[in-house]
C-alpha cells in the first residue's frame, strides 16, 4: 500500500499552465519592446544627445574657454539626466520581460515534455526560502555597494552576488538563479541602473544555474558528506559561478550597450574594462562570503529540518 501511494505521489503529470502563460508574456513582451524601442528610446536618444552637449559647454566654462553660468549648466545636466533615464525605462521594462518570458517558456516547454510530479509543486520551504534569498539579493545589491561613475553609466561593488550563489547553494540552480535574477532586477529596476536590469536578470540567472549544476548536478552537495568535501564542493561552485560571471558580464555588456542601446563603441569599451574590474572584486567576495555563510547554515538548517534536499 505505501509503495502504491509512493508511485502515485511520486508520478508526474503533464503541465501546460507554465507553457502558456510564458508564451502570452513572450508575445507581450516583444510588442511592448518594439513599441517603446520606437517612441520612448528614441527620446532617450535624442536626450542624450543634449545631455552630451550640456557636458561639454560645463566642461568648456570649467576651463576657460567659454562664458556660462555654472549654476544653470549644471542643474541642465541634471535635468537632462533625469529625462534621459525616464525615457531609457519603458524599454528596459520591457526588455526584461522578454526575458524573463523566454525563461518560463522555456521552463513550460520542459514541463509540457517530462511532466511536474506532485509533491514539487507543494514545495512550501523551497518557496520560501527563494522569496527571502530574492529579498537579500536587492537589498544587498541596492544598500550594500559603492557606486563608481562611469561616463553617462555607473559600475559598483555590491554583495548581491553573495546572496545570488547562496541561494543556488541552498536551493539548486533553477531557484537558485530565479532568485539571484529577480532579486537584482528589481534593484536595477528601482535604481539608476535601470537600462542594467535585462543584462542583470541573464547573468544572474546564469551564475545561479551553473553554481547550482556543479554542486547538486555533480557533486550532490545536498546529500551527506565529509566535511572536507562540502567546503571543496562548495567553494568550487562558487569559484565557477562567479568564474562564468567574470567572463561573461565584460562580454555580454559590450554587445547589450553596443548593439541594444547603440553606446558608442569607444565609450562602451571603457565600460567594459571599468565593469571588469568591479566584477572580478565582486567574485571574490561572493566566492569567499557565500562560502562562510553556506557552511555555517548547513548543519542549522538540517537540525531544524529546513534543508532542502536538491
């Protein structure tokens, strides 16, 4: 009888729900970005044109070589500024839901083809848990970092990245990113890293699926070991996690800002190396204090009866 009931929780059943709802956002989502590609990024442009020029005549007052009041320059500037980032957020919106609707097609499409057993979608401690890792992961990033400027852009150190890998240690890459992703998103979304946000929500995704396939798809890190073999299995899926992260956002971020947002190629090389920077800083942060932390909650969270087991 126990095996019976075993069979029957443990069967799967296919699932379209995730598949449909991923493709209506996907449609959405692409009319939405070409639409506000059209009308307020264009505007971005055209603003950011006057911003440029606004630059160079504070410039010019600055050395001499021009009269103008500083003061009224300077608040044009800003001004300027504000209505530049206002126009880059429509499409950033809507870049960022293309995304996030390609994951979930991509996720429904799985489902639909291996089917969802029973017991997964039930999953209330894994949920919860990915609902406060998500919450560390924009705090950490919107109140824990420095921002560095970077011509008409900004770079940081940040500790979002810390939480991103934890959670794909505790919970396994697809949570694991999901969380990172969403979290961070939401922090560029809300910050002047706004036209960042779609850029963000790949990377990190990326970080949280490879952290979690080296230490669940590998090394089964949820399952019982020595000691000595956690921290080495940890410390590599973050060492690989972050080793994506640091190859990966100087590359992606050239094409995204060349190719998406037309940045100047001589201006977007200068970011790349200035984010290059910031990024390896921040992998080792992340790689040593997701580390720290995943091993001190580990033995917590098992005699508590809240680890999952990936």
């Amino acid at each position: 009888m126990n095996k019976k009931n075993q069979s029957t929780e443990t069967k799967k059943e296919k699932s379209y729900g995730l598949l449909i709802t991923g493709a209506v956002l996907l449609i959405v989502g692409i009319l939405f970005a070409v639409y506000t590609h059209n009308t307020s990024y264009q505007d971005s442009v055209a603003t950011g044109k006057l911003l440029s020029e606004a630059k160079a005549r504070v410039s010019a007052v600055k050395e001499g070589s021009a009269e103008g009041d500083l003061d009224t320059l300077n608040a044009e500037v800003s001004r300027l500024s504000d209505e530049k980032l206002a126009s880059e957020r429509p499409y950033s919106y809507a870049l960022t839901l293309v995304f996030l609707a390609i994951l979930l097609t991509a996720k429904g499409i799985y489902n639909a083809i291996t089917g969802v057993r029973r017991a997964d979608r039930a999953d209330i401690t894994r949920l919860a848990q990915a609902g406060l890792l998500t919450a560390l992961c924009y705090i950490g990033f919107a109140f824990f970092k420095i921002d560095i400027p970077a011509g008409t852009e900004k770079a940081s150190f940040h500790f979002g990245n810390v939480f991103c890998v934890l959670a794909a240690l505790l919970l396994g890459g697809y949570w694991g990113g999901l969380a990172g992703a969403v979290g961070m998103t939401i922090g560029d979304l809300t910050t002047t890293y706004v036209t960042s946000a779609p850029k963000t929500f790949l990377l990190k995704l990326g970080i949280g699926l490879i952290v979690g396939l080296v230490a669940h798809g590998i090394f089964r890190l949820s399952r019982d070991h020595s000691p000595k073999y956690v921290m080495g299995a940890t410390i590599l899926a973050c060492v690989c996690g972050m080793g994506f992260n640091v190859v990966a956002d100087p590359i992606v971020g050239y094409f995204y800002k060349t190719y998406l947002f037309g940045v100047p190629q001589d201006i977007t090389a200068v970011l790349v190396k200035i984010s290059a920077l910031t990024t390896a800083v921040n992998a080792v942060v992340a790689v040593i204090a997701a580390t720290i932390i995943y091993l001190a909650l580990r033995p917590a969270l098992k005699k508590a009866g809240l680890f999952v087991d990936v």
